[in-house]
C-alpha cells in the first residue's frame, strides 16, 4: 500500500548494510508511486558494495543503480531519497536527505575518487554540486551523459551498456586540481551566466557597503578591543542561519565550556538574555536549541594529547562538510589555534602557509572560512582613529 494509488503491484529495493536489510524502497511498476519503510536508518542503497573500492560512482535511484551493475559498475551508491524537485539544497536547513552520509562517512572517507554520474536535469544537477562540496570537490569527477539522455537507464536502453562505460570513462574531474584548459564556449558560458550569488549580514550598516559570498572564501574579521568582531560575527552567523539556510562549525576556544558561545548565539535568536532580568523561558531555550541542532557544530580540543593547529581545525571542518554538510566555518580567534612551526619557518611564513591551506579546504568544499583575527594595538597617542589594516593584524 502506497500513499495516493493505495495498493499496487511494487518492485521492492532492500537497502543492505552490514549484510542487514535496513530498509526496503516500493516503487510501483506503473508510474513512479513510491514509499519506504518508517524511521529506518539512513543508508545509501547498495553500500555494502563500495567497501575497500578507490572509486565509486553515485546515480540518482535504484533503478540507475541497477543499469550501472548490469555494465559491469558494481561500486554505486544512490542517496534513498534522490533529488528534490525544486533543486533547492543549498538552502535546506534540514539536510535530512543527505542523513546517509554521516551515517557512512567512515567508509565515504577512505574512497580516493567519486564518479557523479546523476540525472542531467536541473535537480540532479543541483543535487551533484551538493554531493561534490559534502564529498570534497577534488575527489569528484562528473559524468556528461549522450544527447537526448538523462541518466543511465536512458543510455542503457537506447545506447547500450558500451555507451554507459564510455561515459563513465570521460568523466572530467571538478576544476580544483589547479589547471585549466581553455575550451571553446567558456568565456561565452562566464558571460551568460548569473552574477556570483551574495548573501546580507542582517546589519543595516554593513549591508550599505558589504555583500557577502556564499561560497568558498576566506574572510578576515578584525578591530581593536571591544569594536564588537565577535559580536558582529555571532550575529551574522545567526542571521545566514536563518535567512540564507547556512550551517555553521564554530572553532571559539576562548568560550569555556563551549557551551557558552552556543548560549550567545541563542540571545541573538531570541533577542533576550540568556541569564538574568529578562532573560529566556524554559520553552525559549528549547526552542533555540532544536533551532540550533541542524546549524551549528562546535569543534572542541578537550583533550590535552592533542593541541588545535590549523591541521587539526581543517580536518575536523572537513568531516563536517561530509557528515554535516557546513557552509561556513568560524576560527574565533586566530591566535587561539596552536602555532608552533618547523625551525627555519619565520612567522610570515607560516602565516602565508596556514591561510593557503584555509584556502584551499574553501575552494574544495565551497566553503566560506572567517578568521576573526586581533591586529597589534595602536600607538601610543594615537587613539583608534583609523581602522586596522592587513599589516597590523
């Protein structure tokens, strides 16, 4: 029985992991009615089969999964509930649908390259360059299907299963490896498309002079004691969580327990005190933690076998860019990460090195790193007339 058409024959899907049925797919064999079993657990359909491979390629639906096995491609996986129709991941605060990769991520870590091999439509489209910023950019490789098909079925139907392999052969990797070629239609494509998608701080007077990107940049915070850089960011943070569907990793060391930041955070979704006259209801504070479970992550060191360099933030942001699917990451502050450097590596040096590598962990997964940083005090005298600049951070 399925919602709609009521009874009707189904061809049924298991989703096995760990040689155990978690959940079955009913897809009717008239139509596309479907359904699956209640509260199951999150899995990928046909995980079992990707354990130990280098590659492994992603379709959207059992059914592609079951065209890309009979060419021979037994390491695929889909997601059990494919793309949404609307194409709108980016700002779907839930990210329920991307539960499987949390659920896998120790297996999904280990893969050296992923085939993205999905359906040609705008909501499989949207649907890999989410998996491909989740997964790591430089791990994936997309699949250009033949004219007239959307997906492997399509090509294995009209094609031939010959078809399908060529495809899967040419997939080109996603341009994070550091070279590009020139192809025709580029530049055409650079001037035809959307201007770079912006997003508001919530703060009328920043919004007159800044727009912010949405993805994959290094952003600098600075000021002088007490101009509010940590103010201004945790409001920010609230306000693109909850205008703009941003998921947030927060590395604040100075905040013990780490409690206390994710507090702060909840008095600016509340606009009242946590603690004292006035402050939030019982059901408030419930109310911002639910709004906050599927927002915000803290990245704690709570041991003292290892210390918090930048190694270790990148790291830890990057398992949740898989598991959590972050948008943004927030180092509050810089000095509060462990620095220690190889003799012969001078400050500037390592500095330089360190902000590379927040680059790059950015570009590959499309996501925004700021860096509230502290610049050296005014001299003597001088007051804060001026605002800091990048040499006096």
């Amino acid at each position: 029985w399925i919602p709609g058409p009521g009874e009707v024959d189904c061809i049924v899907f298991p989703y096995v992991s760990g040689g155990q049925v978690v959940n079955r797919k009913y897809r009717s064999r008239v139509g596309k009615a479907m359904a699956q079993e209640k509260d199951a657990l999150p899995t990928l359909y046909n995980i079992d089969a990707i354990e130990g491979a280098e590659t492994v390629t992603w379709a959207e639906g059992e059914a592609d999964i079951a065209a890309l096995m009979e060419c021979g491609i037994d390491a695929a996986v889909t997601l059990k509930d494919g793309a949404p129709a609307n194409a709108a991941l980016e700002t779907d605060p839930d990210a329920k649908r991307f539960a499987a990769l949390k659920t896998h991520s120790d297996i999904l870590s280990k893969v050296k390259r992923f085939i993205l091999a999905g359906d040609m439509d705008k909501p499989g489209l949207a649907l890999r360059e989410e998996l491909a910023r989740r997964l790591g950019r430089h791990r994936c490789a997309t699949v250009t299907w033949p004219e007239g098909c959307k997906d492997a079925g399509d090509v294995l139907k009209t094609l031939g299963p010959d078809a399908v392999l060529e495809a899967i052969q040419a997939a080109e990797p996603y341009p994070v490896e550091g070279v590009q070629t020139i192809r025709p239609g580029v530049l055409l494509a650079l001037r035809n498309a959307p201007p770079p998608a912006t997003m508001t701080t919530g703060t009328r007077a920043t919004d007159q002079i800044l727009k912010l990107p949405t993805e994959g940049r290094l952003i600098i915070v600075t000021g002088y004691p007490g101009s509010g850089k940590t103010s201004w960011s945790r409001f920010v943070m609230a306000h693109t969580a909850s205008s703009h569907g941003r998921r947030w990793a927060v590395f604040s060391p100075e905040m013990q327990p780490w409690e206390t930041f994710v507090s702060e955070v909840a008095e600016v979704w509340a606009g009242k005190p946590f603690w004292g006259v006035g402050r939030m209801s019982d059901e408030e504070v419930a109310g911002a933690e639910r709004w906050m479970e599927d927002r915000i992550v803290m990245l704690v060191c709570d041991t003292e076998k290892e210390v918090p360099s930048i190694s270790w933030i990148v790291e830890r942001a990057t398992a949740c860019a898989l598991r959590f699917g972050i948008t943004d990451l927030l180092i509050d502050p810089w000095n509060e990460a462990d620095h220690s450097r190889t003799a012969g590596v001078s400050e500037t040096e390592h500095i330089g090195l360190s902000l590379q590598r927040l680059k790059a962990f950015a570009l590959r997964h499309g996501c925004n790193v700021w860096v509230i940083a502290h610049p050296a005090k005014p001299a003597p005298g001088s007051g804060n007339a001026l605002p800091p600049g990048p040499y006096d951070i």
